[in-house]
C-alpha cells in the first residue's frame, strides 16, 4: 500500500494545514486565498498485490499515473512568488510542457491511425508541444526508439501491430493533454493487443512472424506512458523481444528496425546488469551484419557506442558474481577474476578508440570539471553544442564509470590480494568525475525538451543513480531519484509500482517529482 496523507482526496497544502479542501481546479480556493502552490489532489489508498503473478489491474495504468502527475504549472503563482512563499524552492523558467486547463486537443481518433500516429511524432519529438510553442531541433538518428522513421512504415502491416502502435499513441498524447478518456482508450487497446499476442503465440511458427517483434517492441514502449517504466512488464517485453529475435539471428533476414530492438535488450541489460544473449562473442559476425546496415536517418556514432559496449552486461554479471563468491567456501578462483579484468581492459581500449573518433569529429564547449564536491548539490550544469552531442558524451562517461567501478571493485577483493599501484589509486576519483559529468548533464538534456531527447538521458542516470547507491551515497542517490522525478513530472509519464517503493524507500514518502530538482545544481 503507498503512503497516504491524513486527509483524502485534498490538495498538498491543505492536507499539510489540516484544512478542508473544496478540490477545485486547477487550484482550490484556499490556495487561491493564501497564494499557495496546490499540489494536486490525493486519491485515496492504492493497494498493490506484490504477491501476484497476474497482469497489474487496471487502475495501476490511470488512477495511480493521475495520483503523481504535476497539474498545471501556469494556474500556479507567478516566478516570484515561488521563490518567495518558502513552501516550495524557487524554479527555473516552468515547462513549456505544462498544460493550461484552456488547451483543447486536436482530433486525436485512435481509428484514424495515420493522423493518431502523427500526432504522437509530433508531440514525442516537439515538432510543436501542447501549447503551440516552438519546435526542438532533434536530428534523426538521435534517438532511442527510431519512432519517426518506424511507426509510419509499419501502418497497416497487420491488425495486432496497428492496435498496438493505436495503444501507443493514444496513451501518450491522452498523457500530455492530460486527457483521461485518451488514456482509457489507450489502456483498452493494450490490453486488446496484449490478448492477441497471446493468441498469436500459440500458433506455429509465430516466432518467425515479424509483426509479432514489432508489436513488442511498441508495447514495452507503451509501459512508460501508462505510469509502468522500468517496471517487471516492461521487463517481461524486453526479454520477449529478445527470445524472439533469436529466430531473426538464425535466419540472418535483418530490417531496421531490429537494430532497435536490440539496443532496447542491450540497455535493459546494462541496466539491470544481467547476462545478454547476443553479447557472446558468437552472434558477433551477425551483430557486425546488423549494424553495418546502411540507413539515412541513423547517428552512426550512437550506433557505434551500442556495437561497441556489447558486451558489457555479460561482464558486468560475471563480476557481480564474482564479488559475490568472496568469503564464500568456494570463490571463484584468481583466474577467473583476471579473465574478466582482461575482458573490462579489451572493453575500455574498444570504448576508446570510439571516443577519440567522437572527439575528432565533435567538438563542443563544457566546462571539464574536477570531481564531485560537496553532498548537497551537483555544481556548475554543463552546457552542448546540441543534445547529440550531450547524449553521445553521456554514453561515453557511462561506459567508462561501469568499467573503471568494475574493475575497482575486483582488483580491491581477494582472491587477488595484489598491492595497489598508482593507476588504482586513482580509480575511485576518476569514477566520481564521470559520475559528475553525467549529473551535471541530465539538466541540459531533459529541462523543457522532448521525450525523445530525454530518454536519451535514462541509462546514464540509471548507471550513475545504482553507482551511489552501492557506493552508500544516499545523497547523491537522493538527487538522481529526484532527477528522475523531475523528468516524470515534466513529461508526464509515471513510475511503475517497483520504482515508485524505490522512490519512496529513498526519498520519503508523499508525492513525488514537486520539488525543483535543478535548484539543486
């Protein structure tokens, strides 16, 4: 069950007051009255089943997404005022995201799938915003999920692909109009393309049926906009994508759009540092077929960084799972842990070679800082040429914080017992600097952009936001959650029930994304 206040169904303020709250929106009248922030309104106890094995219900896709999803940021006070009140820190320019309760949506049919889908490209990649303000100049190729050069390509291709591509767009464009009627609709037809997939499957030779990876694809997508990333649902489509990409590696009949789904299996990994199968060294000549497929819309150098940190999750694993044997009666043995030292210094020599191309190539102002200091903030927000250049900077860093943390973890436990040199006594500054670097970006790559500029941002926050906490470090763990919460509450997207307990275990609970993550830079 998530925490909840004493009063139901109130507004932040009031409940704090311990007043009655008249709900109205977008700001109740004794916010009105005192010139306060209203914070929303509460919607009672959710209780969560962590004990079952079934899909989550359906009031974990809406009721729970509306509980911690920012109001109207232009009904509040003005920019003085926040930073007068003392209730909450002082902002930054508020979102041009923000929706005024006057903005009234565009024709968004879902059965009119082409305009629905364009649409959704439209808002993703801020062609415009729901507001009508200017455009983002995000190039092709810059992004994760490649939705402008596929989602247009696969109308039509077969009936489940179509229900959930219409899933996909009616749950994020309902989101960022905050229109919940779009958001049901889009929940409905998941649910619908979820039942066919599971229809589909039971047929022979559907693994062969490329619609069907497609589907998936969109679908573990679709988790994020309805309040469910990085939750086990969006997990159990990533490793289902995975499973059937298998069929594509044997017959060797590669599109596009796999590169995606490949990368989207690689992230996870990274991520969650499991063991990936197409890491091992024999998918390799067919990994370099795939990614060596020419298409005019990609960022070879994103391209590149994914080949190149393949296979990253496997090693990453077999460290954790060396570290994990020492003390026990059987550790793994010293061989063992040079193997995967040698594999994390052929990995780092790889990464390398990749970022001396990037430098050669890119060039852009930031302030290269020393480490980290002080635990209460992140000083001095680096500042890109472009977001492109701030993603491809950000992969670089990442790479090398999991593999220089990796190695310090090794090298500092038995059964090596070797003295440290001079190179590892520097290991743990040099990782708190890519730590930094990767901090003092995640402002310049997601305050007042696109969702496809800030996903772009979500691995190296993750890495560094699971690096604090198994250094300790609640602080810093502190700020990267509450970056997270920012982009959340910017985006209009939600957390699924896993990240919101994380959330909550770290921060604290009551509502979650409300405070001005970036006055702490």
């Amino acid at each position: 069950m998530l925490p909840t206040p004493q009063r139901k169904g109130g507004c932040r303020p009031c409940r704090e007051r311990n007043v009655e709250c008249d709900k109205k929106k977008p700001r109740c009248s004794e916010c009105i009255t005192a010139d306060k922030i209203c914070g929303g309104y509460d919607l009672g106890n959710i209780f969560i089943n962590m004990n079952s094995s079934g899909p989550p219900p359906i009031w974990n896709r809406s009721q729970n997404a509306q509980k911690y999803l920012v109001l109207d940021w232009d009904s509040q006070p003005g920019q003085s005022q926040f930073a007068t009140t003392g209730d909450t820190p002082a902002t930054t320019t508020p979102s041009n995201w923000a929706l005024s309760v006057n903005i009234v949506l565009p024709n968004s049919d879902p059965n009119d799938l082409p305009g629905i889908v364009e649409l959704f490209l439209d808002l993703y990649y801020r062609r415009f915003s729901p507001d009508g303000l200017s455009a983002e100049p995000l190039q092709p190729g810059s992004e994760c999920g490649g939705w402008r050069a596929l989602l247009p390509h696969w109308i039509g291709k077969s009936p489940i692909l179509d229900t959930a591509i219409r899933a996909l767009a009616a749950s994020f464009v309902g989101s960022q109009y905050q229109d919940q009627s779009l958001v049901d609709q889009g929940r409905n037809m998941y649910l619908n393309a979820l039942h066919m997939v599971q229809q589909v499957l039971l047929e022979p030779e559907s693994a062969q049926r490329t619609d069907l990876l497609a589907t998936t694809l969109v679908m573990s997508s679709t988790e994020v906009f309805m309040s469910n990333g990085g939750g086990a649902s969006q997990i159990t489509h990533i490793d289902g994508a995975t499973r059937l990409l298998h069929s594509v590696f044997d017959n060797q009949t590669f599109e596009d759009f796999h590169v995606y789904v490949l990368n989207q299996g690689l992230f996870d990994r990274i991520s969650t540092r499991r063991r990936y199968t197409f890491s091992s060294p024999s998918y390799r000549p067919r990994i370099r077929h795939l990614y060596s497929m020419t298409a005019s819309y990609r960022n070879h150098l994103y391209f590149e960084w994914c080949e190149t940190i393949l296979p990253l999750p496997n090693i990453l694993s077999a460290a954790d799972n060396a570290i994990a044997t020492i003390g026990n009666s059987t550790p793994s043995p010293p061989a063992a842990v040079s193997a995967i030292l040698d594999d994390l210094h052929a990995l780092e020599h790889a990464v390398q070679v990749w970022y001396d191309t990037l430098k050669s190539g890119v060039h852009g102002p930031w302030t290269f800082p020393t480490a980290q200091v002080g635990t209460d903030r992140v000083p001095f927000p680096l500042q890109f040429i472009s977001i492109e250049v701030c993603t491809l900077y950000c992969l670089y860093w990442t790479s090398q914080l999991l593999i220089l943390d990796a190695r310090n973890a090794l090298i500092a436990q038995p059964p090596l017992n070797r003295t440290p040199d001079q190179s590892s006594l520097e290991l743990p500054v040099k990782i708190s600097e890519y730590a930094s670097l990767i901090c003092r970006s995640v402002q310049f790559c997601t305050q007042n952009h696109s969702f496809a500029s800030s996903e772009n941002i979500f691995l190296p926050l993750h890495a560094v936001a699971s690096y604090y906490t198994r250094q300790g470090d609640e602080d810093r763990t502190k700020w990267c959650l509450g970056a997270f919460a920012k982009i959340a509450e910017e985006q209009k997207i939600g957390y699924s029930p896993e990240r919101l307990d994380l959330v909550n275990r770290v921060l604290g609970p009551g509502p979650i994304g409300l405070s001005d993550v970036w006055d702490d830079v």
